[in-house]
C-alpha cells in the first residue's frame, strides 16, 4: 500500500476510535497503539518496516521523550513533602522488586535487565487520571496530589531507566562516553546562551510563529544530532527538552507547551504508538494468556498493598486503595524504554508483547475502575497530614 495513504488511515481510524475511548475516560493518543496492533491482520507488517514510516515513528519516540524532558519540573520535585518521597519510593521500589522477580522466573532473563524491565512496570502514567482528576475536582485536593507527587518522582525514575537503558544498548560503540560528555556539555552552553531570552517570546511577522517554538525545534534536532555520535538519540531527545525548560520565561511555558504538545501528539506521536503496538505478537499472547495475567494481577495487588500500607492511616482505606488503583497504570515512558530495548536485542519479542499487553490492559481498565469507585465512595474527607 501507499505510504502516505496508510498513514492517512491511521490518522482517520485513530481519531474515530480516540473519541469512543475518551468516553470512558481513556486517552484518545491509546487508539493509535491499538491500531497498531491491528495492523499486521489487515495490512500485512511489510508496510511498518518501510523506511519512511519508521523515520517518522521514531520522530515520534523522540517528541514524547522532548516532551517529557520538558515536563520534568525539577522545582516543584524539590516542593514534594517527605510523605511524598516515601510513600513514592517504597511503592515503586516494590513494583520494581515484584516485576523483576516475575521476569527473572518466568523467562529465564538475567537479574539486571529483569530489575530494569521491573523499574519500567513500577512507572506511573500520572497525565492519564489528570482529566479524571479534574473533572472530579480533586486535582488540588489531598488525594490529587497525592498521585501527582508520586508521578513527578517517578518521572525521575523513568529519566533514568532511560539513560541506563541506552547506555547498555550503547555498549562497545567507540566514543559513546565523549559524545555524551559533549552533549552535556553543550546543554548548559545552550542553556546559558540562551536564558538571555528569559523574559519575552518574540514572533516571526510572517505567519505568526514565536522564535521560542523554532529555538524548541532546533534544541530537539540539535540534541538528537549529537546523541546519534554516541547512540543515545531517546536520552538526547530528553535532555534537549530539560534545557529548554530552563530558559523559557515562565510566563510563555504554558504557550510554548499547548504548540509543541499540537505537534508531538497531533502528528509524530500517533505514528510511533502505531510502531509499538504493530511490534507486538500477539500469538505470544494466546499461547501463553497465563503469563499477562501474572504479570497484570501481581503488579496490581503489589500497588494496592503499597498504597494501603503507607496511606490508610492517612487517607482511610477508601482513599488509599483508590491512590493504588490509580498508580497502577502505566501508559508512559514505559513503552518507549520497552521498544528501545527490543530493538537494541535486550528483549525478545516475546517479553515485548507481554509488556505492552499488560501496559493496555491497565490502560483500558484502570482510567474506568478509578472514576467509577470514586463516584461511588464519593468525596471522603482526608486530613492534611500528607501535606506536612
């Protein structure tokens, strides 16, 4: 088929089937994983390994990590109560702990690539209860930030997965060390050059675009540029969107936001989410269904009894199972750290599929299950004691 006409489809299915997902509360950007998956069924996998489409699928991978980068909040981390840093660190070390031992078991994969896939199951994919959140009015509430806290240290965690993920895969290419150094090095450069800019966004006369968006694109090649010398492009992605962030005034950083977030999800990252879910087997699936099911079922208590464990004398056993059922899922980073390292050989595509069938699983259960308890429990009063 067409290049050009396939990926005109994807966009027209994955608008379609986005809108029906948004009803029951589960971002649309997930349809496009879901296409994916449909299409070695109806178009054969030829049409995904062509050169074009997945030259703009890992434009995409590297858009979200820009976009990520660009989100990390390094300033409202630091704000984060020690509550939060616990309550963080053991629910995610437990997740990490759990996962690893069900790789490292069940499929036979060393201790140090089952703890690194076991990091990526303990994430937490916090921007996908945000419009739940809201629409509860609950986003500045206890429970609400809460969830947000544990999701911005876990942002952390996921920075450096991604980093040992890529220097592992990076491993025996001469030069990777001095690459990276130069990057750093170049971003504080970037960065102090261009904080010069801190106080206003000046736009082109022509078709009113601000050099702020031009000097966010030519951060992302810059950067992606560079990583391609030392083989780490996804960490260089990354760190171009934590520079940014710096110098941006923090009057235009909700402008600047909404254009590179129109361009990221609005045409790049749809591609790469159609890649991931294309890569899958799902025979893999069928074969072995028992495999998805423990890892789903044993994630999923190990969060609930985390959140149990740190919260309920805080926020009651309502509130605490709910903060455990809205940190299991995991539609985030964790997909693109998989997808790297299936490309790089660490994974098989078996280990691949499971992931990312567990990642839909929760993605498609948890938004529901998370607004249809709360609307049940309805509004429990919850001490201000997290927040000391």
């Amino acid at each position: 088929m067409n290049i050009f006409l396939f990926i005109g489809l994807v966009f027209i299915i994955t608008f379609w089937l986005g809108k029906l997902l948004e009803k029951i509360h589960i971002p649309w950007i997930f349809a496009a994983l879901l296409v994916g998956m449909a299409v070695p069924v109806f178009f054969g996998g030829s049409i995904v390994s062509d050169s074009i489409f997945i030259w703009l699928a890992q434009l995409g991978m590297y858009f979200l990590l820009f976009m990520i980068g660009f989100e990390l909040d390094l300033v409202k981390l630091k704000k984060s109560s020690g509550f939060i840093f616990k309550s963080s660190a053991v629910i995610l070390f437990l997740s990490a702990i759990v996962g690893a031992v069900i790789i490292h078991w069940w499929l036979e994969y060393s201790w140090f690539i089952s703890l690194v896939i076991g990091a990526s199951f303990a994430t937490v994919g916090e921007a996908i209860l945000l419009p739940i959140l809201d629409s509860f009015g609950i986003v500045n509430k206890p429970l609400g930030q809460l969830i947000i806290g544990i999701g911005t240290v876990d942002d952390v965690v996921e920075v450096v997965v991604l980093v040992i993920v890529s220097l592992v895969a990076g491993i025996g290419y001469p030069g990777k060390i001095y690459a990276v150094l130069f990057a750093l090095f170049l971003l504080f450069g970037i960065t102090a050059v261009l904080s010069k800019m801190k106080q206003r966004g000046v736009p082109f006369r022509f078709a009113n675009v601000e050099t702020l968006f031009f000097i966010a694109m030519s951060l992302l090649f810059l950067f992606i540029g560079i990583g391609q010398f030392a083989y780490a492009e996804a960490v260089a992605a990354l760190l171009s969107g934590v520079a940014l962030r710096t110098f941006v005034p923090n009057k235009r950083l909700e402008f600047i936001d909404r254009e590179i977030r129109a361009v990221s999800y609005g045409l790049f990252a749809p591609i790469f989410f159609v890649w991931a879910g294309a890569s899958m087997d799902v025979r893999y699936l069928t074969a072995e269904p028992y495999l998805v099911a423990g890892i789903v079922i044993a994630t999923f208590i190990i969060k609930l009894f985390g959140a149990y464990w740190l919260t309920a004398k805080d926020l009651g056993w309502r509130q605490s199972l709910l903060l455990g059922v809205g940190l299991s899922v995991r539609f985030s980073t964790s997909i693109v750290v998989t997808k790297i390292m299936l490309d790089s050989g660490l994974i098989d595509q078996k280990l691949y599929s499971l992931i990312i069938a567990s990642s839909i699983i929760f993605t498609l259960l948890i938004p529901p299950l998370f607004a249809g308890l709360f609307y049940h429990w309805q509004k429990v009063n919850v001490p201000r004691t997290i927040n000391n």
